[in-house]
C-alpha cells in the first residue's frame, strides 16, 4: 500500500546487494511511496549480486562506488546530481564488512590492518558520503541521511566482533555531522538500529540463527524485518521527521529495553532442565535421578 510519503523526492541509496538486503527493499518501497531514486555499491558487488535487476525494476541506474574511496564518491555524487538534474534529498548508507569476521579472527586475535578495514567500510565511509554531499552541496534543505547500525554498539554481544566498534564510531559520526549538517542546511542524520536480519552481512555474525531466535523471544513485539525497517527508513526520509536529528533509533521490537524476558527464561530453563538431566542420567544410570 502506498501512502505517497515520498513524493517528489530525490535519494541516493547504498548497499542493495540482493533481494534479502535491507537497501533493496528501502529502495523498493521509496519508489513505491513516489520517490526517484539512484542505486549504488562496489563494482564487485554489482557484478556478484542482483543490484541491476533492482534498478530495471525501480527504473533507475546504478553508478558503481566504493564508498571508502573519496574519488569514487565525488564521482558518484556528480552523477547523481547530473542524473537528477541537481539537488536530491536522501540518502541511505546501508554498508557493512569485517574482514576479520571474515577471516574467523576473534575479538581477542584481531587483525589490525583488517580492523582499520572493518572501521573504513563499515564506519568512517558514512563520515566520507556527507562530507563529500556537504562540499557538493548536493542536498537540499531539510533533507534526510540515514545509515544502519546495531545494538552492538551500546551491549556486549559476543560473536559481533570488531563491528560493535564500528558500529560505535558510526552512530558518533551521525551525532557530530548532524550538529554541523543540521545547523547549516536542516539536513538531518539519524542511524537505524535494527534486529537482527537474515541477508549476506547478518549471516556472517556468529550463530545468527540463535541469536535471532534469542532477540524474537526477548522482544514484547518480535523480530523486525527487513520490510519492517524499509518502512521505517521511509519515514525518516519524510517531511513528517524533520525535527528528528543526531539520534539513534533502536528498530528493534523492544529489545532494546529489555532484561529478561518470560519466553526467553523459559526457553534457558529449559535448556538448563535438559543437562540437568544429561548429567543426572549419567550419574544414576538406572534413573534414579529423573524427576
Ligand atoms: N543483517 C543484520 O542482522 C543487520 C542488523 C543491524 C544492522 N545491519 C546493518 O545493515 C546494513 C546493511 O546490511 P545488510 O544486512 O542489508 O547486508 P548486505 O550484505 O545485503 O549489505 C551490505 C552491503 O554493504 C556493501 N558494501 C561492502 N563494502 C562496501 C564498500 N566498500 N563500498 C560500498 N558498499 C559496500 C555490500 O556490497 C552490500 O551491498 C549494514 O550496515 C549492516 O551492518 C544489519
């Protein structure tokens, strides 16, 4: 259904790399809700995954980038500017990689030169995207920059690795650009923390599948979804946010809030019953120990 929320705008969009990315199906849906839009990601990217049967479908172009090379950006930008015919008024960083997740090398055996690529693409590449819009003047007023990060950033959540801090320096770059964006232009800049999401970067976080199975249990509202957070971005790309700035917005079901959960508890409890069992079984092999 569509409520016509962007029309008349104009946005750039990263990361859409296939159908299940959370950049695909914003694009999908700010096409549907009237918005023009111009696609981007890595040459590899657009080569490995299905990015240009998305621009077929959304009637859009795709102008490749790597979003850590300030050349490419600068670049990009012109393009989307020409493409547009001038100002646009959105824009979604949704990039994330970790060689060192990669590479199966733990928190305490990192890789130094792949945390500083980690921190490069996954990070200081949203600082890179607005500083080179800002000197371009490349968005109009009371435009919208949104970019995706996890709650990684703020709780300990083992198996996220170096993109927990990552994710820390990306919600900081939303907060120090916002005051110096929102002040000149009314451009704001908000992050998006998401759920955990089944798509090829959340597949790479150790034991996704538990650990979305633990965050559906813990939140009152269940797991969000990729479409539920294409709606939501959209909404922030609207008129109806343009006092939201500097924030980071958790889209999560409730997680966020929460301690313990009466499903989760249950579910460790029992986990808990059954090696109690296991090791009661082993003690008393005749079943003496069976409740
Ligand atoms: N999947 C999850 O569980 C989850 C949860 C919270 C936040 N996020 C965040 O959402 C965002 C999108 O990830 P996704 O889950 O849709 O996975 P995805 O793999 O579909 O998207 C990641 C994208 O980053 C792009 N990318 C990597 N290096 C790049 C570079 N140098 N330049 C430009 N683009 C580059 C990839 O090509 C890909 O399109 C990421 O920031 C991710 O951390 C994901």
């Amino acid at each position: 259904m569509s409520y016509n929320l962007l029309k008349g705008k104009k946005g750039l969009i990263f990361g859409a790399l296939n159908e299940q990315s959370i950049a695909w199906k914003v694009a999908k849906r700010a096409v549907e809700e009237g918005a023009e839009i111009v696609l981007t990601n890595t040459a590899v990217s657009i080569r490995m995954g299905t990015i240009n049967d998305l621009a077929k479908k959304c009637g859009t172009v795709v102008i490749p980038a790597d979003a850590t090379s300030v050349p490419d950006l600068e670049n990009l930008i012109d393009k989307t500017m020409e493409h547009f015919g001038g100002k646009f008024d959105f824009i979604l960083h949704s990039i994330g990689m970790s060689p060192n997740v990669r590479k199966g090398r733990t928190y305490d055996d990192l890789d130094y030169d792949f945390l500083s690529k980690t921190l490069d693409i996954s990070a200081i590449s949203f600082h890179k995207v607005i500083q080179v819009a800002r000197k371009r003047d490349a968005l109009n007023d009371w435009g919208s920059i949104v970019a995706l990060s996890y709650i990684a950033a703020q709780r300990t959540l083992y198996g996220y690795n170096d993109m927990a801090d990552a994710k820390a320096l990306l919600e900081s770059i939303a907060r120090s650009f916002g005051y110096i964006y929102g002040r000149e232009k009314k451009i704001r800049i908000n992050t998006v923390s998401q759920s955990p999401t089944p798509t090829t970067a959340g597949s790479g976080v150790l034991g996704l599948n538990d650990l979305m199975d633990f965050a559906d249990r813990m939140s009152p509202l269940g797991n969000a979804t990729a479409d539920d957070c294409a709606d939501y971005v959209l909404t922030l790309f609207s008129d109806f946010t343009r006092k939201v700035t500097m924030q980071n917005l958790f889209h999560d079901g409730g997680f966020s809030s929460m301690g313990m959960s009466r499903r989760a508890m249950r579910t460790f409890g029992k986990g808990l019953n059954a090696q109690f069992h296991d090791v009661q079984d082993n003690q008393f092999p005749f079943g003496q120990g069976e409740e």
